[in-house]
C-alpha cells in the first residue's frame, strides 16, 4: 500500500497529465529534494521558489488569474500567517467579481504535530482556514482519501486549501489507491528517488492510476456505532478509530465519523449520527479557544438540543503558543490516544 505522501504524488502526476495542472511549486518543491516530505519528486512540472511565502501565494493567484492551474506548497503551515491577506483575496475574487473571474489553485501545506517538530513546526491551521471564506478546505486522514481529495480539488475552479497531516505522511493505507500496483517494494522502486545522486533518475509512474475522486463536502462513517458518536479529521482521526475499537470490548459502541472537508462539511451525515446516537464527541488537535469544533458545538446545541442526551463535548490541543520540542511536552500538548480512550469512556457513561 502507498504511504500518504507516495498517494499526494500519484495524484499530482495524474492531474498533471489529465487535470491542466501546469505548475507545482514552493520552497524545495522541485529537483533534487522534491519536497521536504517527499510529496513532490519526479513532477514533470514542479519547480523551486525562493524562500518566500507571500511570493509563493501572490505567484499561484497571479497564474490562476491567468488560465493556468497551479498547485502551490507552503513547506510547513506554520509559515502560512504571514500570507493571510493574498489568501482573502484568492478567496473573495469570484465574489466579489460577481463570477466573472475565477481562481482556479490549490495551496498543499503540512499541519499540526507528530514529528517533533517544536514551535515553528507544529501548527495547526484548520480553523483559521475556515475564517476564510471562499476556500474549499480539506484534510485526508488515510493515503486513499488523500489521493482523491486531491483529484478533486485539482478539478476546482477557485482556491482549495489541502491540509497535509504531517505525522501521517509516512503511514501507509489500507486501501490500495486504484492503478498502483500490488507490490510496495516495487511501488517504492518505481515513483521513490534513490538517495544520493538523483540528476539521472526519473520516475516510472504507474500506467493505470485512474481519477479517483473524494468528493469536497462528504465525510464518511469510518466505524458504526450506536451509544456516541466521535467527529474527527486528520491526525486525530486514526487514533478515535483505535480508541473506539478498544472500547468496545467495554460494551462502549462509538460511531466515528471522518470529516474529510472541513468547508464545505458533511452536516447531513454529522446531524444523521447524532440524531441516532444522542451524544457526540468533536476531537483534533488545533488549539481549543476559536477551534472549529467550538462551531460544531454551537450548531449541535442550536439544532439538534432536543436530541441529545448528554452535553456535546470537544476534545482539542492545549491554548499554548506553540508544540515544545521535548516527547513529553508534544504529547501533552495535542490529544493521544489515552486521552481520546478517556473522553470516549466518559461520555458514554454520563446520564441524562
């Protein structure tokens, strides 16, 4: 199975084949190193920048604007803030032009925690994303998902921001991304540059890779479950699968649900599991003051109030400038497994 990063790669390559991507670019984003992670190696049209956000930003509006289609990196979202005026612009153009212009890019940046990564390489920018509107913001949890929502945001016609999870870009899926083949060893022989001299190597992309898309607005129930239901994205999402798994030898049965977009959001299918279950638990790793799961709350209690039978509850990373470097410090500072296993148990066992 392709890890994460292999399936953002797969994805760039077919839509730089099929989809009209003309350039894929950031700081390290073309050759040798093709990316900081990897994402980007052996990208036919994947190119340098200097070491310039707002540059970066201002360039992907500027070939947007002209009928090209690019796909722009910022190497860690942690370098994104100092952009946020020319991401209102991308986002307000087609508004405020009343459609006559349209803003056809995608912005890829690394989020959150798991690398150890310390204060300027731990941010989260999921919910000053969606303080943004006009953006499509979305964020895979699995290589599968992450290979076709980025299908589909290099299918939009204005700006997607694609949040990369930095602690899963290296774990592979359980689901084999259509058109790769069986065999990892060869996967990684074929599309993986060697280490050391790489002015010779290019890639063999796999001849089958097919427009797998994940449609931008649709989570999915990634564990049914009938007493609570637990909302989540990203990082986070694999450890309530895991926790909710282990829980239910404790006759605790969660339903988890898989955000995938985080605007547009799936509120059907949110409203759906919490009308069924009467309790809902919100979980990621963004910093809990302003979090987006804040706004999930406030919408559960307005609509769905007579529904529940406990209070909706949000798990979220701790009100703290930054990640610190030391294990035990990152750890503390964004939800762990144990922590997630808790809030779960909790839940379940609060009375009406």
């Amino acid at each position: 199975m392709a890890n994460m990063a292999q399936a953002i790669r797969m994805a760039l390559h077919y839509a730089e084949e099929n989809l009209g991507v003309t350039d894929v670019f950031g700081e390290d984003v073309g050759a040798p190193l093709g990316g900081v992670f990897t994402a980007t190696q052996g990208l036919k049209t994947a190119w340098n920048s200097p070491l310039d956000e707002r540059g970066i930003i201002g360039m992907a509006i500027g070939l947007a604007m002209a009928g090209q289609k690019p796909v722009a990196e910022i190497q860690f979202a942690d370098y994104i803030y100092n952009t946020i005026d020319l991401l209102k612009i991308a986002g307000n153009t087609c508004w405020s032009t009343n459609g006559d212009w349209n803003v056809p890019m995608v912005v890829r940046t690394p989020v959150g925690s798991g690398i150890r990564g310390s204060i300027y390489h731990s941010h989260s920018f999921d919910a000053t994303a969606t303080h943004i509107p006009g953006w499509k913001i979305v964020i895979p949890s699995n290589p599968l998902d992450a290979y076709g929502l980025l299908i589909s945001a290099c299918q939009e016609i204005n700006p997607v921001m694609y949040l990369e999870p930095k602690a899963l870009l290296r774990i592979k899926g359980e689901d084999r991304i259509p058109g790769e083949p069986d065999d990892d060893k060869l996967l990684s022989k074929m599309i993986d540059a060697p280490l050391g001299d790489r002015s010779q190597w290019k890639p063999q992309w796999p001849k089958e890779l097919e427009a797998y898309a994940v449609p931008i607005g649709k989570g999915k129930v990634v564990r049914p479950g009938s007493q609570l239901t637990v909302v989540s994205y990203g990082r986070t999402l694999p450890l309530c699968k895991k926790a909710a798994d282990d829980l239910a030898s404790e006759g605790v049965d969660a339903e988890v649900i898989d955000m995938r977009s985080l605007w547009p959001y799936d509120w059907e299918l949110i409203k759906g599991s919490v009308e069924k279950t009467g309790r809902v638990l919100y979980v990621n790793e963004d910093t809990e003051v302003t979090n987006f799961g804040e706004h999930l709350v406030r919408r559960t209690v307005e609509e769905l109030f007579f529904k529940l039978v406990a209070p909706p509850r949000l798990l979220a990373g701790k009100f703290l400038p930054g990640i610190g470097l030391a294990d035990t410090l990152e750890m503390a500072s964004v939800p762990q497994l144990g922590d997630i296993t808790a809030a779960i148990r909790s839940l379940a066992a609060e009375q009406p």
